[in-house]
C-alpha cells in the first residue's frame, strides 16, 4: 500500500476501537509484512487474543 494510503489507514486504526481496529487489520488488502507489523504494534496487548480468534 502507498506512503500516504498507509498513513491516512494508521491514523484510523489508532482512533478506532478495538473492534474497528480489528476489522481494518483483518479486511485491509495490499499491506506490506512491514505496514502490518506497524498495524500490530499499536494494537492493545490486552486484546490480542480477540484479534487471533478474528483471524482464524
């Protein structure tokens, strides 16, 4: 996904809740390993597994 694409998509991530964040992380196409590292890191711990279980 382009720079700013990416960016502007960050920004939503952060101000999501935990459930939007988990929506954007597992729907969002053409990231790159990196930019869903980026995505990961500013996930809440404490949910984790919430995001696994949405993954499976």
């Amino acid at each position: 996904m382009e720079l700013q694409q990416f960016e502007q998509l960050k920004k939503r991530f952060q101000m999501g809740n935990v459930d939007e964040k988990i929506d954007i992380y597992v729907t969002t196409e053409g990231l790159t390993q990196e930019q869903y590292k980026q995505l990961l890191r500013l996930f809440p711990l404490e949910h984790l597994s919430k995001l696994e279980s949405a993954l499976q």
